[in-house]
C-alpha cells in the first residue's frame, strides 16, 4: 500500500496524467501502465486508487464534465452582460491552444471512444449538453431567443454546433481559425435570437 496521501486529490491527479496521455496516445492507446508511468507511480500503485482501467478513465470523464461545469458556472456568475456570458461558455467549451482547453479537448476525445464501457456515456453528464440547455432557457428568460423557437430543439442544435466545431479544432487545429470559429458561434447565436450578439467578421 502506498504511503498515506489525500485520496481523492491523488485521484484528481491520476486522472489529469490520463487525460495527458490521452491526448498524446489516444483513449484506445491509453492503458493503465502508461497513466501510472506519467502520473510517476507504480503500477501497483495505481490500482490502490482504481479498480480497473475502465474504473479509472470513467472516474477520469467525469471529472472533465465536472471541471467544464464549474467553469461554466464561474462565467455564469461573472458580472458580466448576459450576451457577452453566453459567448464565454461556448468558447471555454471548444478546445484552445495550452493547458486551458485540456478539459475540452479530453472531453471530445473521450465522448468519441470506443473503449468505454458500454453504458458509461450515458451515466456521465455531459457538461456540453447542461450548457447548451441552459443558455436556450437563459436566452428565453431574458426574452433575447425568437418567440417560435422550440426549446428542445433549439438545445440540441446548439449541443450539435458545440460538438462538431469541437472536433473540427481537435482534428485539425493548424487549420481552423479561432476568429472564424467565434464567427460561426456568433452567426447561430445571431440566427436565433432577436437581438444582436454582435457582428460577424
């Protein structure tokens, strides 16, 4: 048994060494010797904490989620003019260049995976989807979203934005602008709302 430590702050840090290599390797071509290697324990180690692979890329998702969501939840409580949050958490949703959109890009990563046991997608909360969902109620609460505008539908269509621009940035990101892909985040917020976000460039 290794030496006492803060369980679960040790486990956080688990967890974020498995995110830097599945970054770097892939979620197929992560195993549970490589996270130990770059998290700096033994094998042995690592199975103190978590039960299995599946245990531990599980435990490592759902963090994602929950760091997004505080994230999310810090922009929302910003005095900050309503359009100008909205923007915010769109944007800290899309992977960036550095350790600041790690949690983004560990997010679309995983989401598309095929290792994961199935089921498990389903049991984690998608920090993407909560967002999507809470800025079509905060737009139609503030009276900004069209008055015909389906809720439902409006959710997973922002859900659906958020996804695929995602992926566009992790698989190509010396290709994709970051001023074109604010623009295309502008242009749907302008598309359904009754007043301007803001002009696209």
């Amino acid at each position: 048994m290794p030496k006492l430590t803060d369980r679960p702050k040790q486990k956080q840090l688990i967890a974020e060494a498995a995110w830097r290599v599945i970054l770097e390797k892939g979620v197929q071509k992560t195993s549970a010797r490589n996270i130990a290697k770059e998290a700096g324990l033994s094998l042995g180690a690592l199975r103190y904490y978590f039960d299995s692979q599946d245990d531990l890329l599980d435990y490592a998702d759902r963090l994602v989620h929950a760091r997004l969501a505080e994230k999310i939840d810090e922009i929302f409580q910003d005095d900050l003019q309503p359009k100008t949050k909205i923007s915010k958490v769109l944007l800290c949703l899309l992977p960036a260049g550095g350790e600041q959109g790690m949690e983004a890009k560990v997010r679309v990563s995983m989401k598309f995976a095929t290792v994961k046991q199935a089921g498990s997608a389903a049991a984690v909360q998608d920090a993407a989807f909560s967002a999507a969902k809470n800025i079509v109620s905060y737009l139609a609460l503030l009276n900004l979203l069209e008055k015909e505008a389906d809720l439902a539908l409006e959710t997973e269509r922002l859900y659906s934005l958020i996804n695929g621009l995602a992926v566009d940035l992790l698989l190509h990101p010396e290709t994709t602008e970051e001023k074109k892909t604010e623009n295309l985040v502008m242009y749907h917020l302008n598309s359904i709302c009754i007043e301007k976000f803001g002009e696209v460039e």
